[in-house]
C-alpha cells in the first residue's frame, strides 16, 4: 500500500500524476514513483524515489512527456524503503508496469516459481510478481492477461497495469484495497482514494471487490474478474479541491481540530425531529418493529473507530438500555465468534475501506447478520457492503491522525442511541433532554478551542515525559484510551491507559514524579469515586493533570470544559487533549501531519 494515481487523456501526464500524489501524501508513504508513456511510444519510462514527493518530483527529467501514466505512493509491507523497492514496478523488457496497494499472500511461492523459469528479480516485494505475471502471459489482450494473473494470486490488492504494446488503455483491478475511477471529458483518472481526483473531476465509480475495468481517453468499462460486464454508474462526489487546502493553518491536524465546530454541526443536521423528541436515520434500513427486537449490539472498529465504539456502546447502553459492546475487528475476525440473529452489528471505518473491519462485515453478512457501517466516506466498501447505516460528514480528513471524525462518530452514536431509546423506552422527557445537550456540543466545542493558548503551555511542560498515565471511569474510559493513542501516535512519548477503578491493582507500582496522570473526571455520579483516584496519585508524589468540569484540588492543572448531559460529556471531554497532544509534538518537532510508520487508511492485515 499506499495511494495509487492513474490518468489517460491529452494532457501531459507528469504533472497530474505528482500533484494527485501530492494530494495522497496525507495517507503515510515511503517513497513513490511514476510510469509514462505517449501514444505510439516504444516503450515505458519510469522514474523512482525513496522519500517524499518533492524527492521524486526533483528527479523527474524536464523532458519526461506523455499523456497517460501511473503512480504511487509505497508505504514498506515487504522490503524496506528504498529505491528499487519503489512502485511502479516494471518487467524486464519495459513493457509492463504495476502498482499496487495491499498484500499477495502467496507471493513467496509464485516468486519461486519465476525464479526456476530464470526470472531475476529486482526488489524485495510482493508486487513485482505481478508485473512478471502480466508479462509472461500469453494472452494477446491486456485485460486477459490481467485477468490471467489474477488467478493464480492470493491476497488483497488494489492494481493499476499499463502495457507499451496496449498504449491506449490502462487496466485496473480491485479486491480488497479501494480503486475509484475518476471520469473526466476525454480523459479518465483512476485512484485509491477520492482526494487525488477532486480538482479534475467530481464524477466518480467506485469497483467492487471482484471489478475491473479498462480505462481509455474517452470511454471506461467495468467487468468482473471473469469478464462478465458489470454496470457501472458514477456518483456526484460532495467534497470539492478546497476541502483538501490547509486553509491559513500551519498542519491538518491542527485545520481539523478546529473544524469540529463546524463538523458536528453536519452531522446533527436535518436529523433532529423535535415533535417526537428522536432523530431521523432513514439510512439505517431497520423500522421501529425491527429495531425492538434487538437483543444487542455489538460496534467493530479499529484504534480511534473502535474507541469511538466504546463511547458509542456506552450511550446505547444508557439511553436504549440495549446491552452493547466494542471489540476491535482484527481479533472479532479470527475468534470464531457466535453471530446472533438478534444482534446488531454496527462496523466503523472513517475511509469505509479499513481491510480489517471491511472483512468482519463480509464474514457477518455471510454468516445471515445484520450490519450496519458508520463511515465518513460515501459510496465506500464498507457502505455498500452494510444493510444500512450512518455517514458522519466530518469531511475531508487529511491528517493522518483522526480528531474531527472521532468527534463526528460519537455524535453519530449518540443519535444511534437516542434513536433506538425512542423506539423503545427512552421518555419524551429524556429525548428532549438528550437534544438539547446535542444541540449545545458546536458552541461547546468552540469555547473548549479558545483554551489552546492555555493547553499550549501545559503541553511544554509535559513534553519532557518520557511516558504519560491516562485514567478515566466508565464514561471516561474510553476518552482516555483515545486520548493516550493520540499521544502516542503524534508525539512518539510512550502512553498508556487504565481504568481509575483499576489503580490499586497494579498501576499504582508506577506512579512517581516523572510519570505525569491525565485523569478524566467528569462530574457525574462517580465523580468522588475518580477524585479519590487522584488521592490515591497525589499520596505517591504523582503529578496529575485533570480535565473536569470544575478545578480538581488534588489535581497540580486542570483543564475545565462545559458540562453538557452527562451521557454526551465524553464528547467533549476528548477535545482538549487532541491540542494537547497537537502541541506536545509540535515543541517536540514531530511530522505532525505524517507520523513515522503510520498510514491514514490501513487496507492490508
């Protein structure tokens, strides 16, 4: 993996190819490389870089012309980053290209076989089997000799296959990693992900797992892995090019955070139906007599959506009394698990594409369950894949650590929640209740932003920890796991998460002066019960850092955000340690927007 650009048309390719790169460079990337070649030509041209785009981009020859083209972005699964190891990949005769997002599990057996047949091999990846493949078949048509290597392959991918012998096409495939088509007037894009598309074209198709198509100047088709034409309709995408500009702020991260606001405001829009005290979720295909009958409700998601899903379990245990869980799709995938007609299960995925969750749902849809996707990204695998669900019209996300869509997914809960309360027994009184608190969160959120000055300052001084202790009870769990995996993800210092109630069990053998807390303390029913976790640090000369609604005396700062009802308090109570982490990498000079070894959209195991 990581992103994939693709054009054909009349326009020099080059540029296009490095500015959709450009665009893709939010997903996390090693090196990157580009393919083109003009109508007619006698042959491919590539050039290849470790790094970033500039890096490549300044190794791209002023005479590098030609009006179709492939390119990438590598993030390193099999080989480390080099050169060489770089996508595209090319055969041995020049005429064949490839680039590829995901993994070929039976990679080590098919290059095996190549070998013995004399193949010599260049890089260490999985990918360069294919191009070996494509070029030592034997089919004359460039689909069938695409469709001819798919056979024989194992594994996940998403390709992108140019021929110099077929120079009027591009062929692409998908199964498992995303591959969007772009369609444009005489010209045709291709991509892994909608943002390298947007400032040339808002019509869209998005390939199913098992699709292929042949993309040419003027034309596109779509067909099966086994050549059975597929219908193929584009869609109208919302987001436009400016949604992918920093817009005046120095990071993404930063841009996002102070979207949210805004963000929260989308997803509560023409959703609130103030007679019936509810929300409406049309896209949730489940009427009133179908939603009474659940038994329970079970939420995928991976890192920041699975704690998103512990948040969301929560309010639905609360306000709809339905008992409700979360568990990261990686382990529910592999455990066998029993799948209950009577349960609802509910995958989340800010790109809609996460491979993990992507393939718990295919598992339960098999198995007779019923699904539903909360994703930020329309028309996305795991939406198409679902029985129904929610978007959460955060908007674009570039960076790669999530802040807005966290916040916009556990506000898509809370209507979740207050939806099936309704239908069940959750009092018009309460629904009112709830309402007005989701009505308050945008102007909320405002007020927690204009602290940052404040929570700049306590993040220098926190910078010097080598490791950081996040607590928090029931409620406050989960907004401390989050808050620790963004720590961690943006600044590097090492962080970890626990219950409060868990102190006294083994986590207290830590506390110290050099470990600082960051404890969450809301003030609802167990706020002494989290108070005396405080006294429990202060007593063993631990320094804590509260975020509370009122200023905890036990605590050395406090970081205070508004109250809202207690049930949507989680909600806001993240917020402040977004900037706190934002700021503790800034002082330490981290690539705040790109994180070492990490991507935006993980669509391998």
């Amino acid at each position: 993996m990581c992103g994939i650009v693709g054009y054909i048309g009349r326009r020099d390719v080059a540029p296009l190819l490095l500015e959709g790169l450009q665009r893709l460079e939010y997903r996390g990337y090693d090196s990157a490389g580009i393919v083109v070649t003009a109508p007619k030509s006698a042959g491919l041209k590539m050039v290849k870089a470790k790094g970033r785009v500039r890096d490549l981009e300044a190794k791209v020859p002023a005479r590098f012309k030609g009006t179709t083209g492939i390119a990438h972005t590598r993030w390193a699964t099999h080989g480390a980053p080099s050169d060489v190891n770089a996508h595209p990949h090319m055969s041995a005769d020049n005429k064949v290209a490839v680039v590829h997002n995901g993994i070929i599990d039976n990679a080590a057996e098919l290059r095996r076989k190549l070998e013995a047949d004399g193949v010599e091999f260049l890089s260490e990846t999985d990918t360069e089997v294919l191009t070996h493949l494509i070029a030592r078949s034997q089919a004359e048509k460039l689909e069938d000799k695409v469709r001819e290597t798919l056979r024989v392959v194992e594994g996940t991918y998403g390709i992108a296959v140019m021929h110099a012998d077929f120079s009027d096409r591009i062929v692409v495939a998908r199964n498992g990693s995303p591959v969007v088509l772009g369609i444009g007037e005489k010209e045709m894009f291709v991509a892994s992900d909608i943002a390298a598309l947007v400032a040339h074209t808002r019509q869209i198709v998005t390939l199913d797992d098992g699709e292929m198509a042949t993309l040419k100047a003027d034309d596109f088709r779509t067909y099966t892995t086994e050549g059975t034409r597929t219908t193929a309709e584009p869609t109208t995408v919302e987001w436009e090019a400016a949604s992918y500009d920093m817009g005046g702020h120095d990071t993404y991260m930063h841009k996002e955070i102070h979207e949210q606001a805004d963000a929260v405001d989308r997803v509560l829009r023409g959703r609130i139906d103030d007679r019936f005290s509810t929300v409406h979720l049309g896209g949730l295909n489940l009427d009133a007599r179908e939603a009474r009958q659940i038994r329970r409700v079970k939420i995928l998601g991976c890192g920041t959506s699975y704690h998103a899903g512990m948040i969301g379990a929560q309010m639905i245990e609360e306000l709809a009394r339905i008992p409700a869980d979360a568990e990261p799709a990686s382990e529910f995938r592999y455990r066998n698990a029993v799948v209950d007609p009577d349960t609802l299960y509910v995958a989340v995925s800010q790109s809609g594409e996460t491979y993990d969750v992507l393939a718990a749902v295919q598992e339960l849809k098999r198995k007779g369950a019923r699904v539903l996707g909360v994703v930020n990204v329309v028309g996305s695998a795991i939406a198409r894949e679902a029985d129904g669900g929610m978007y959460v019209h955060a908007g674009p996300e570039v960076c790669v650590v999530s802040t807005k869509c966290f916040t916009n997914t556990t506000v898509a809960f809370a209507l979740l929640a207050l939806h099936l309360g309704r239908t069940r027994d959750l009092s018009v009184r309460d629904g009112k209740r709830i309402i007005e608190g989701l009505r308050k969160l945008p102007a909320q959120i405002s007020e927690i932003l204009e602290q940052e000055d404040e929570i700049k300052k306590l993040a220098e001084e926190y910078a010097e920890a080598r490791s950081m202790l996040f607590i928090g009870r029931v409620r406050g769990y989960p907004v401390a796991r989050e808050a620790s995996l963004k720590l961690k993800e943006v600044s590097y210092i090492h962080a970890e998460a626990y219950p409060a109630s868990e102190l006294k069990h083994g986590p207290l053998a830590l506390i110290e002066p050099a470990l600082p807390t960051v404890a969450i303390v809301p003030d609802d029913d167990l706020l002494e019960k989290n108070r005396a976790a405080l006294e429990e640090i202060k007593a063993r000369s631990g320094r804590i850092l509260a975020v509370a609604h009122q200023e905890q005396e036990k605590a050395d700062q406090t970081i205070v955000v508004p109250k809202n009802e207690d049930e949507l308090d989680p909600i806001l109570m993240g917020i402040p340690l977004q900037l706190l982490a934002y700021h503790t990498a800034l002082a330490l000079g981290r690539d705040i927007d790109k994180p070492r070894n990490l991507a935006k959209s993980v669509t391998v195991e």
